[in-house]
C-alpha cells in the first residue's frame, strides 16, 4: 500500500480509540511487577543471551546457567553504576529466552529485567517451531496468554510484553498470522507489542492489521526503526499516530554515533521526542566452538559495534546530546519517561 494511502485509512481509523484507556501503572519484571512510576534509567531493547542455532535443532539453553551468570553479571553490575535500574531483554522463546537466567541476573545485580512472550519470523522462519505452521493465530496466542497467566516453563514468571519479529514489506502470510496473534494476546493482556521490524514499509502494514483488529497505535513499538530511509518519513509519521519509535541499535562507531543524533535531532524537532526509545542491542551469543578436537558451548559478544556491553549510550551518545543542546528534562524524557509509558499494561475500560 502507498504510504500517504495507508496513512488516510489509519488516521481516519484511529478516530475510533478514543475511548478511555485505563492504565495498570504497572511494569512486568522476571521479580514480579513493580509500579511503573518506580523504573528509572531504563534500556528497553538489549539482549543477555540469544541462541542462533534455530527452532528445535537443539535443546535451549545449551549453556551451564551458573557459568554463564558469573560471565554477565559483571557487565550488569557496571551498568548499574552508571545508573541504570531497568533492561528489557527481547529474546523471544525458540531463540535463545532463558527466563531463569534472567531471574538470576536479575537479583544479583539488582537491576529489573523484563522478559517476554511471542515469536519470531525474521530471517526466513528460521526461529519458528513447527507447531507455528499448524496453528491459528487464536491458538498461538492462547499459547502466549498462558505465559502471562500461569508463568513461563513451569517458573512462574511472567512475560512484560510481547517480542515478534518479522521482515521487510509486504509481510507475508506467516507473518501476518505472528501480527494477528500478538494482536489477540494484546487486547487479552494488556502487554506491549515490540515488533523486529524490516522496513518503514512493514512498520506502516503492521500498524495497518493490528488496528484493523482494535489495538491502539501506542501499544506498538517499532523495532529497528533506525534503519528506515530519512526521505520516506515513516518516523515521524508513524510516531504523530502514537506509535513508538525504538531507536535500538546505539553502537560506539563515529558515523553511527552521528546518525543516532540526527535522528534525534529530527525527532525534537518535530516535537516527538515524547515517542522515542534508544538501546544497544547488545548481548551474548550461544556458540558451538572446537577446540583440539572437542566441542564446547561459548558466550561471545554481539558484533555490533560495542567492544563494552550496554555502555556506549552513557559514554558517548548522552554526552552528544547534551553537547548539541539536549537538556537533561530531555534526556530523563527519552530513557525515562518513555519506557515507562511504552510498557505499561494496559487495559482497556469495558
């Protein structure tokens, strides 16, 4: 579809939220929930471990738990130095998820982490479990409700949003059904729909169905937004309609360094920064390695850029911004303020 097209239908669409939406002013952590107005700094889009291997090819985690604890939580434990109290980890299942992992690194450190709930469609279907190709989206989301119902794996935490993640437009049938049941989920939980996303193209599809089935523009968050192309607009489009822009990929290289502060240049300047999220990305991946003939499971960083996990936005990317005129009401705006309000559960008044 067009983008102006689509962007008639969907703000003419829009006019029917405005019924009251009830907010539960509560956030979801692998602890339990907490009130959201007590999540400071927070990093809404990172990673701890996420495992390439694919769907059901192997048993997850591959890892010792123990082991892989001791490796992290030095990196949390600094993070939680620089004032950070709060991460969201968006590994969804089949890829990696390792609640108990969380919950851990969670109380050692003393920072609130958020797990999630969904699947995930990018890079060819690679990470979707069989059943996925069986089932309606009714019976998928009946999957991801019994999460936030009864907790996960027989744990007894809770997912804090829903993960989903697709390709570039236009989102095939598979992906369509991955949309639709994060729809469903939504609308029966009140959790956040965070969707890896190709293109502005896709984010502009994906607004387009989940509306079409009753969920606002604000309980959906694009992820990667920071890929689309300045001339298409689709930022500051899609953000004026309520969406969240999830800027997520904050990396220490100079050129990346500078786009990141254009775009939120950009942004301030269209008066949305009030629609805008900024994380790493960072985390560790599971890896099979050989060594003098005997094979092993290994943790090593993403390459993404950052040579310290979850660190270049406290070390380079703020300093900028206040460099370039950003005041600090700004900042608490974007790291503070709009996690809180981005995941929040909500719950719609009957």
């Amino acid at each position: 579809m067009h983008r102006r097209t689509f962007l008639t239908i969907a703000i003419l669409g829009s006019l029917s939220f405005a019924m009251p939406t009830i907010f539960s002013h509560q956030i979801m952590t692998v602890n339990g929930p907490i009130p959201a107005h007590k999540m400071g700094i927070t990093l809404p889009h990172e990673h701890i471990t996420t495992d390439f291997t694919g769907a059901e090819l192997v048993k997850q985690p591959q890892y010792e738990m123990e082991g892989a604890a001791v490796g992290i939580l030095p990196y949390l434990l600094e993070l939680k130095a620089l004032g950070c109290t709060a991460l969201f980890e968006c590994t969804p299942n089949y890829i990696g998820r390792d609640v108990r992992l969380l919950k851990a690194l969670s109380e050692r450190s003393g920072i609130d982490i958020v797990t999630n709930t969904g699947y995930y469609a990018a890079v060819n279907y690679k990470y979707l479990p069989k059943h996925f190709y069986e089932e309606s989206a009714e019976q998928l989301s009946k999957r991801w409700i019994d999460e936030w119902k009864h907790g996960i794996d027989g744990t007894g935490i809770r997912p804090g949003f829903i993960k989903i993640g697709v390709n570039k437009a236009p989102l095939s049938e598979h992906e369509r059904k991955l949309v639709e049941a994060a729809a469903i989920t939504h609308l029966q939980t009140g959790l956040t729909i965070a969707i890896h996303t190709g293109d502005g193209p896709a984010a502009a599809e994906e607004l387009e169905w989940l509306m079409s089935k009753g969920v606002a523009p604000e309980a959906m968050i694009w992820v990667h937004a920071q890929n689309d192309k300045d001339d298409d607009h689709y930022l500051t489009d899609l953000a004026r309609m309520g969406v969240w822009i999830s800027l997520d990929g904050v990396n220490a290289k100079p050129l990346q360094l500078k786009r990141y502060l254009y775009q939120l240049q950009s942004m301030r300047a269209e008066g949305l920064l009030n629609r805008v999220l900024i994380s790493h990305d960072d985390g560790w991946a599971v890896r099979s390695v050989e060594k003098e003939g005997k094979k092993s499971i290994e943790l090593s960083l993403f390459d993404n850029g950052n040579r310290v996990p979850y660190h270049t936005i406290f070390s380079k990317l703020v300093p900028n911004l206040l460099s370039s005129g950003f005041t600090r009401r700004d900042i608490k705006q974007i790291m503070v303020k709009n996690p809180r309000h981005a995941y929040m559960i909500r719950v719609r008044k009957k």
